[in-house]
C-alpha cells in the first residue's frame, strides 16, 4: 500500500513601492513587488511549506530561518529545489499541487501558465501536476488595499518505496 499524505501551505509578505515582485518563480512588472528576507516568493513560499508539512520535515522558517544571512535575497526557487529534494529523500513523490494567490493587483490571469510551466520544470513534475489560481479580496483586507499578498497552497505526496 501506498502511503499518501497531504500538506497545506500559507505566506504572506508585504508590498511595497519599488520593490521587485517574484510570483511562482517568475518576475512581475509592477510598480509594487514583495518585501521579504529572500525575493519574497509568496507563491513558491507556500508551496515549500505545503510539501514540508506533507513530509513532517518542518516548515521553511526552519529549514531557512530569516535570521540566516545566506538566505537574505535568495531566489526562492533555490529553496524549493532543496525542500523537494528532502521530500525526496524521504521516499516521497508528487501527486499535485494546487494553489491560489490573493491580491488585488496586478492581475496574474495572463501570468498563470508561465508560473505552472516554472513550478513544474523546478519539481521535475508535468505540467499537469501544477494548479496556480488567483484571486482577488474584492478591495477588502490587505490585499484589496494593496499593501501585502497572500499564497495559500495543497498538495499531495505519496510513498515511492517501503
């Protein structure tokens, strides 16, 4: 019998005039981006701890605490290469990933596949197994106001060996 497990995932980081926006391994170009320790992936941030959690390996403050000057403006999409090899190494394979990002702006619609095409080339999974959504909060809360973004993830994980 397989085992089969699931993870949920959550970040949120500020948005500030100026800053550079990284979304699903991709830059954004807005006159707003991500303030974080890292590039402040928010998307790649939830899906890191969604499969953390998945595996019992922690969370990514743990992994890569902020405290941490190795990890200040690091790409995030280094620190998903590594949580996906720990997953793996502990026999652990993707099943899928599905995702949602709230905001208000800018509109990510026309970005979504790029960011699924990214995901998925830095999981080595298909292009099937990567579900990104968006959403906004109809200008209510700190993602209407524009002033912070919000990544919620799922996935599911299942044993490739005893």
């Amino acid at each position: 019998m397989k085992s089969i497990r699931t993870g949920i995932g959550f970040d949120v980081h500020k948005l500030a005039e100026g800053a550079e926006f990284w979304l699903g391994g991709i830059q954004l170009d807005h006159h707003k981006g991500a303030v974080g320790h890292s590039d402040a992936d928010v998307l790649i941030h939830a899906i890191c701890d969604a499969l953390l959690g998945a595996a019992a390996l922690g969370d990514i403050g743990k992994l890569f605490p902020d405290t941490d000057a190795k990890y200040k403006g690091i790409d995030s999409k280094i620190l998903l290469r590594e949580v996906i090899k720990r997953v793996r190494e502990k026999g652990y394979e993707i099943s899928n990933i599905d995702s949602v990002v709230a905001l208000q702006a800018p509109k990510i619609k026309p970005h979504i596949p790029t960011m699924c095409e990214c995901l998925a080339k830095e999981l080595a999974v298909d292009l099937d197994q990567v579900s990104v959504k968006a959403t906004t909060t109809e200008q209510m809360g700190f993602e209407g106001r524009e002033e912070g973004v919000s990544a919620y993830a799922s996935v599911l994980i299942y044993k490739t060996a005893n």
